[in-house]
C-alpha cells in the first residue's frame, strides 16, 4: 500500500472513530519529532505494538479485503507465565461496508468482539479441525453472556452494542453491512511478534 493512501485511511478512520464518541489515547497523534525525543518512558507503547495498524492481507485490494486496527493496550506474551504486568489487550477495528476479514483462528488467544457503533458486524463461523481445516460441527458461542449452538457456518449479525466470545480454535470472518461499523476488541495478551499465534484459512 502506498504511504498517500495509508494517510487517508487513517484520517478517516480517527474521524470516524471521533463521530462514534470513540478517542484515542495521546500517542496516537504524536509526530516523528516528538518521537525522537521520547525515551524509556514510551518502552511499553514500542515493546508491546500498541498504535496504528492497516492491512489488506496480502491481497492488495483494501476495499474487497482490509481492516483498520487500532491497539490501545496491550501486555507481553511472556506475562502469563510470569503472572505479572498486564494480561490482557484492547483493540479498536474499523470494517468498512462489505470489507471481508478472512477466515483465522487464534491458538490460545480468546477474545470478546464487540460492535461499538455504525452498521451491522457479521460473523461466519467454524470449529477447527485436527488438521486445522472447517470443521462441520456445531459452534456454541457466548452472545453477550448467553450461551448460543449454531450449525457450522453459521452468520450471526451483531447489531450496535452486541457482542460475541471467540474461544482459541474458532474459525472467524467477518465483515459490516449497512454501514462502516466500529469494532471493539477486548482480549488476551496479543502476540503479534509470532505469525504463528493466529492460524489463517483460505479455503473460504
């Protein structure tokens, strides 16, 4: 992607982000000067990947597939076993109308995803298999503290306020309709260091 365009998906989003009643935390506006003269004291904003983050997955159409992220909080993975610091990790997603995030399955990582304002977010799930493929058993999820068995492949539509609990191993796309739509996500410590914590699917 180039720079030009990465610019204005980000000014879009803050404004965005700023018309749902949503704002980010100082360092997100800080600019490389004042970088520069930052030192330890911004060790955990640098060490633990919080900020800005755009992808389109490889596949060089933002529009078609893409999403916006934000990372407000976020601990080391290496916390757990320490029992120390912070566990855990809050994320602002923006899905524009039809924007698809593919399918994917975080080994250990369980997380609360939550529709913060706009249009509908529409989830596709799958169980894994063994050999990490679909799986064609029934999902049972968490809707906002109410238990929920689904046929494989199921969509469900969260409305603004909805939310949903994504235990490890839980196949998951998803994208918005009726409107861009703001996403939060509350989750375990994120390890965006190793690729490997998040198991990809391009068979959908």
């Amino acid at each position: 992607m180039k720079r030009s365009e990465i610019n204005r998906i980000m000014a879009q989003a803050d404004e965005f982000i700023r018309s749902r009643g949503f704002y980010l935390p100082p360092f997100a506006y800080w600019q490389p000067e004042a970088w520069r003269a930052k030192g330890p004291e911004v060790s955990e904003i640098v060490e633990n990947h919080l900020g800005w983050d755009i992808t389109d997955f490889g596949k060089g159409d933002f529009q078609k597939d893409g999403l916006f992220l934000f990372t407000i909080r976020n601990g080391r993975p290496d916390n757990w076993a320490r029992q120390a610091g912070k566990l855990y990790a809050e994320k602002l997603l923006i899905a524009a109308d039809r924007q698809v995030t593919p399918y994917h399955f975080h080994w250990a990582k369980m997380e609360d995803i939550i529709n913060r304002g706009g249009g509908t977010l529409v989830l596709r799930l799958y169980n894994a298999t063994p050999a990490d493929g679909l799986a064609d058993t029934p999902v049972t999820v968490s809707l906002d503290g109410v238990a929920r068995t689904l046929p494989a492949g199921s969509e469900l539509r969260l409305a603004p306020g909805e939310s949903i609990t994504l235990p490890p191993r839980l196949y998951h796309s998803f994208w918005a309709e009726d409107g861009q739509t703001l996403i939060g996500e509350v989750s375990l410590v994120n390890d965006d260091e190793d690729r490997k914590s998040t198991r990809l699917n391009s068979s959908h």
